[in-house]
C-alpha cells in the first residue's frame, strides 16, 4: 500500500496531496502554527513541513520506540503526547517535548490510549481499557488520579475536547452501532449526536467550534480497521447538516486523533492506495 497525506479544504471543497510515501503511516496532527504536520509510522513519530521543503523527518522519543496512532501536540505547540508500550507491553501515554526528548510518563492504569488535549493544555482525555471494558478518562497531563467519564455503557473510545473545552465528544456502541456523543468534562449533560445507519468513529471538533469532521464504516463493520471504504463526513457541532465529503479507502490511520488545521478551514488525513 502507498500512504498518501492529503488535506482537505472545507471552505472551497478542494484537497491537495502533501506527501506519499510506500510506508505505512498514520494519523496526522497540525502543529498549532501550521507550518508541520506530526504522523507516526514504524513505532516512531515523524515532522511532514507544510512548506514543500522536504520529506517527514523523525522525532526523537527517546526509549519509546513503539508509539501507536494515537498522539498529538499541545495547545502552545511546546509538547507532545504520545501513546507507547515499549516499557509496559502495554499502551500508555507520556509527555515530551514537542522537539524531541526523553518521554514522561504520565498514565499509571494500562492500557491507555491517548486522544485529546484540554484548550488549556492542561488535562488529556483517553480511552482506558479496564477489565476488558473501554470507557472515556480524562488526566491532568501531570499524572495523578483518572477522572471516568463512562461506565461500561457498550464501547467508549475516541475523545477529542471542543474548542470551547465545553464538551468532549466520543464515539460509543452503547445503542448497539457505532454513534457520536458527547459530554461536559465534568461527566454531566451526556448527549447523543448522531442518529443514522453507519458507523461513526472519530469525531474531531474544528478550532472555530462549527463543524466536527468523522469518519464513518458500513454498519456491518465491527470495530475501525484499515483498508475498507469509508466516508469523511462533516457535521455541525449538535449533530444537524451531516454531510459526506468524500470517500477515500482507509479507515484505521487516517484520522485516529485531531487533524484540523489551526484556523479551521482544512483538515489532514490519510488515504491508502494500492501500489
């Protein structure tokens, strides 16, 4: 397969093609000022320059050298988090500077899989797997004591902060097929936002706090693999004017964490291509 970064404008409806490449890569970040985008590929994460100046290079992680797709850079552009199981075996997130450095780590409970930053930059929201079951957590990036914002309700995963840090919005099985919800950071006002007959994973709340990209699986889909046909679909914030952008073949790896760019219009993703 060809991995082929791609951004996508959603106020002229054009994409254009950043860089492809014949290794796998996966989940691309904006850097807050625009100018990189952070995906990882191999166990390790890589900086892409917007600016056409050259190929994605790596990023020091120090020991961790099996990072997954699930990291993403800090509000102020200073850190990155990072979800790894090269010390435990098993997924856990950690903290390092954004160039490059010994990582933190900042999860005690594994796995964890780390998914959103606080507008703040202050706290991380995550699924945590315990006891087979998945649910939506929410840490200071200091560490500390996990604050559960699910109970066992079907499968939690996904949580990305809106802008506004007034809700965190995940994707759950609770209803039976995949659906986007979401929830105030204290654990109150749980809402359902999407009602329809695919499933919807990954939800992404755009910086101007408008519209939320996902991705979205046929129904008889279990789970987010890669390499299936699926929908990038653009909502606004309460669920209403959901709209297909495109299709692409992907799903797994195209975008696993927030990808908007800072001042909304355009979001990255990965499509996979046969060679």
């Amino acid at each position: 397969m060809r991995s082929s970064v791609e951004i996508y404008n959603i106020r002229t409806g054009g994409n254009r093609v950043v860089w492809q490449t014949d290794q796998l890569v996966e989940a691309p970040n904006y850097s807050p000022d625009g100018r990189y985008l952070l995906l990882n590929g191999d166990g390790l994460l890589y900086r892409l320059p917007l600016d056409g100046s050259g190929e994605a290079a790596p990023v020091d992680t120090g020991f961790a050298t099996r990072c997954n797709n699930d990291h993403g850079i800090s509000p102020d552009g200073s850190l990155i988090a990072i979800s790894d199981k090269t010390e435990h075996g098993k997924a856990c997130i950690y903290v390092l500077p954004a160039e490059g450095g010994t990582p933190r780590q900042v999860t005690t409970n594994l796995p964890s899989y780390w998914h959103g930053w606080s507008p703040d930059g202050k706290r991380f929201s995550y699924c945590g797997i315990r006891n087979d079951v998945f649910d939506i957590y929410t840490i200071s990036i200091d560490g500390g004591e996990e604050t559960r914002l699910t109970h066992g309700e079907g499968r939690n995963d996904g949580p990305d902060f809106s802008a506004d840090g007034q809700w965190i919005y995940f994707n759950s099985s609770r209803t039976g097929l995949m659906q986007i919800w979401r929830i105030h950071p204290d654990g109150t006002g749980l809402q359902q936002v999407t009602h329809d007959n695919y499933g919807n994973w990954f939800a992404h709340p755009s910086p101007k706090n408008d519209k939320v990209v996902l991705i979205s699986y046929d129904p008889d889909v279990f789970d987010h693999p890669r390499d299936l046909n699926v929908r990038m679909r653009l909502m606004d914030m309460d669920g209403s004017n959901i709209t297909t952008l495109f299709e692409l073949f992907g799903g797994q790896g195209s975008i696993n964490v927030p990808n908007w760019s800072p001042d909304g219009d355009a979001f990255a993703y990965v499509r996979y291509e046969p060679v």
